[in-house]
C-alpha cells in the first residue's frame, strides 16, 4: 500500500504534463512485462488452452481498462482523490463477490455498501464545484470505474491462483493487455520530448513501472493463494492515509472538508461490510 499511495503523487509528475496518460499506460506494461516474462523462466508450468482464454479476459479487468482509466483519472484528478475513490474497492468486491460466487451479503453488508458509497458520491460531486482545479468529476468518475474492474479482477482471478504460480498468471495477463495498450499509446509514446525529461521524471517513469507495476501486481496476485479477494483487497484502506500525507507533504494536494467527509464515509462503511457474519 505504501508503494500504491506513492504512486499517486508521482504519476502526477508524470502525466499529462511530460507523457499522455495512454503513451504512460503503454510505457508501464512495456516496462513490466518483459520483467515478468524473465522471471518466468524460472517457473516450469504449462497453461491449459481453456485457461489462457480466461487470462485474455483477466487482462481486460486487471490491465487494461484498470491501468488505462486510473492514469487517465490521476491526469484529470487530486491524489487524494483518487485515494478515497479506490478504497470502494473492498465493497465493489463483495457485490461482484456475491454475484459470481454467490457469497452471502448481510444486512450490515449491504448497509455498509450504501454509506461507503455515498461517501464516493460526495466527493465525486464536490468535484464537480470544488474551488480546487486539481479536482475533476471525469478524473474521480474514470477511477470509480477502474476500481470496479480491479474488483472483478480480484474475484475472477482467484481460481486461477489458486492453479498456476503467481508469475505464470501476471506473465499472460499483461501480454495480452500489451495487444490493447500499444496500440493505444503509441501515439503518445512518439510524441514524448525524451531528451527534455528531467531526472525526476524518469524517476518518477521507473517506480511506476517497476514498483506500482511490478512489484505491487506481484504482491497483491500472491496474496490471493492464502486469502480471499475481499481481505486483500481490504488493505486499500491505508491508501488515503498515505497518500494524503505523501501529497500533501510534496504540495501536490490540499484536505477539504469535503475529502474528510468522503474518506469517514467510505471507512465506516468498509469497516461494517467487511464483518464476517455471525454463525449460530
């Protein structure tokens, strides 16, 4: 989490100012697939025809409209923002959790649900009124999206975890989210003004692609061969927490009431649908 909060901060350094957000996108599965790829010479194992049809789909959820609307989203809006909109992740889960593997929602679930998402749609309208220009409905309404499909990624991909190794999986979800994404970015690939990046930029350029690429798919994915796509995805719950600080401190961010509302809001709800239902 402490790699993810970073990320937003330095993504904003990043793009739309020296890289378009879908010529960023391109330049991270460039960058992290050819990694995975390498370390998968080190794993042995055969994946069934029918399974790398399902990875083709993973690709869709956990690479390509997941990557491609959060840096969109992060151009258009704050860090902290996009922090406090990604913490809905927990509860889409358990609703796409129930609906594909039929797991029980309580009534504290559901009312939990509700005040999470209400708290997403308070700050996802204040942006639309906000004095603040980091701000942007577009950019908060681009990440709600994109944490729907890395809360289906997250459920549909646990199967599949629980068969192959962690880097056989992420290996050929981001090949085939490379068939998607270059085409798209290539544009703006070619138009990057290389020679004129700073070194805080390509910085900023190398920690997204090896450390909130690599590293933090790696993590996560592995996670899911010992819990369930819910407790992992509940550690999205210090992202706010330090991505506030992260921004703030580099001065790329500012608290509004609206934000403190929205972040309690979502919080308390998360903490009351993530109770584990009581057996008798």
């Amino acid at each position: 989490m402490i790699i993810y909060a970073a990320g937003f901060s330095i993504i904003k350094e990043v793009t739309p100012e020296h890289v378009s957000p879908a010529g960023f996108v391109a330049l991270r599965v460039i960058g992290a697939t050819p990694l995975l790829w390498l370390a998968g010479l080190f794993i042995k194992e055969k994946v069934a025809k029918k399974d790398l049809r399902r990875l083709a789909l993973l690709s869709l959820f956990g690479v390509s409209i997941n990557q491609s609307l959060f840096v969109k989203g992060m151009a258009l809006t704050s860090p902290i923002s996009g922090a406090i909109i990604m913490i809905t992740s927990p509860l889409l889960v358990l609703i796409i959790g129930n609906l594909i593997l039929k797991e029980k929602i309580t009534w504290q679930r559901i009312t939990g649900i509700l005040i999470g998402l209400g708290g997403a749609a308070l700050l996802i309208l204040s942006g639309t009124v906000s004095s603040d220009k980091q701000d942007n409905a577009l950019g908060d309404i681009f990440i709600f999206i994109n944490a729907i499909s890395w809360g289906t990624f997250l459920v549909l991909v646990k199967p599949l975890m629980q068969k192959y190794h962690t880097i056989t999986v992420l290996k050929w979800v981001f090949l085939f989210g490379m068939v998607i994404l270059i085409p798209l970015g290539w544009t703006g690939m070619m138009d990057v003004a290389w020679p004129e990046l700073s070194g805080r930029t390509w910085f900023g350029i190398i920690f997204v692609v090896v450390a909130v690429t690599y590293i933090a798919y790696l993590m996560n994915i592995y996670g899911l061969k010992i819990l369930s796509p819910t407790v992992v995805s509940a550690y999205i719950y210090l992202q706010p927490l330090l991505a506030a600080g992260i921004a703030v401190y580099l001065g790329k961010d500012t608290v509004t009431w609206q934000k403190s509302v929205s972040a309690l809001l979502i919080l308390g709800g998360v903490m009351l649908a993530s109770q584990t239902p009581k057996t008798d």
